[in-house]
C-alpha cells in the first residue's frame, strides 16, 4: 500500500495535526513493512498560488507553453502523481478561521484539474480520482463537531465536498478538537486522536492478515 501524508499547519513541531497524522502514517508503515510512505509538507515547502500562468497553462499543448507555464504546470502534475500513485492519503490541517489551511487549500487547487483529476460529459462532471481512502486530521481551537459551533466548520464539508467532486468519497475524519480549552482538554483531545488512529491501524493489520 502507498500513503500519501499531507501536512499544513504553520505551527511547525508544535502542530497537533502534523503529530497526529505523522505518527498515524508511520504506525500504518510499521505495521506492514511492505507499505510506502511518501510525505508532503505544505509549509517546508509550499505550492505556488495558481496564477495566469497556471491557468492558461494547463489548457495549453505542452509544446505551446511559455517557460514560466511549463514550470507551473509541472508542480501540478507532480503533486497529482502523487496523489494518482496513492492508496491511502492523510491530509493534516489546522482549523483557521473556520476552513483549511491556505497552504492545504493551494494543494487542492493544484489537484483539482479538468481532464486529470474530473472531466465533464453528457451527465455532467466525474471525478477521476477512484480507489483511495482518505483519512482527514482537523486540529481545532474549539469544540466544532457538535454542538451550536457546528454552523462556522467550514472546513470537512469543503474538503468532503472537493475530495468527493474528484472522485475521492471514502474519506474518516480524525478530529484533535479542543486544544485551546486548556492543558487538560489537549491531553484529551490527543488521547481521544491517538485511540481512533490505533483502531485504524489494528483493522489494516486484520485485512492484511486474512489476505
């Protein structure tokens, strides 16, 4: 199995979604050595914003495209190697102002390309991207997965919504919700993370073992 490990908060070590989602990829290779890891860190090294290039490029023949588009483009098809390379792929965000990373949201823009990654016919778009579990790692502030704060989660229906638009609808959410209530909340909210990564884990290691 190949895993595809995005990470995105800016908050570096101190992230509790890139702890979370590292230690959840690394547990998923230790449990079958045969798995391949391959990681990409949004923030060591982030995806250029789309731009007139980007957008012109990539409806233009290779041969036709500008040196500038040519570069462009290129960093989309190799993020979207990536992901068409991948079994299983875990995207690591914080919760910030409501949505996803701005780091995370500029991947999505490179993966999300018409004749790639969705194509429309006569029954409208269809995503092209089959085959893949996707596990979702939200770091939070506050409490959003119930309660009267869910209105303001912005966050999981987007990335459910455009993971699903691109053919992606198997995706788990893993929720470190909390952590700015307090040091005894961030204990909780990790060890409630942690126990649902292990569940994963333990159930691959079963599938693997009955195959």
């Amino acid at each position: 199995m190949s895993i595809l490990l995005v990470t995105s908060s800016p908050r570096g070590a101190a992230s509790h979604s890139t702890r979370i989602a590292t230690e959840f990829a690394e547990k998923l290779v230790a449990a079958d050595p045969s798995n391949t890891l391959v990681v990409r860190d949004l923030v060591a090294n982030p995806l250029p914003h789309i731009d007139a290039d980007y957008s012109t490029g990539i409806y233009t023949p290779a041969e036709a495209r500008t040196p500038r588009q040519a570069e462009v483009v290129g960093v989309s098809d190799v993020v979207l190697d990536e992901l068409f390379a991948a079994d299983t792929v875990i995207l690591a965000t914080g919760f910030i102002n409501f949505n996803i990373s701005s780091t995370l949201k500029s991947w999505v823009d490179h993966i999300a390309r018409s004749g790639k990654s969705f194509a429309y016919g006569e029954n409208g778009p269809k995503g092209l991207v089959t085959g893949k579990k996707v596990y979702i790692v939200l770091a939070s502030g506050g409490i959003y997965s119930e309660g009267a704060a869910v209105q303001l989660d912005h966050a999981i229906p987007y990335l459910r919504g455009v993971l699903g638009f691109l053919g992606m609808t198997d995706v788990d959410v893993i929720r470190i919700e909390g952590v700015g209530m307090g040091a005894d909340a961030v204990t909780a909210a990790l060890a409630k993370a942690t126990a649902k990564v292990d569940a994963v884990v333990a159930a691959s290691q079963q599938i693997s073992a009955a195959a």
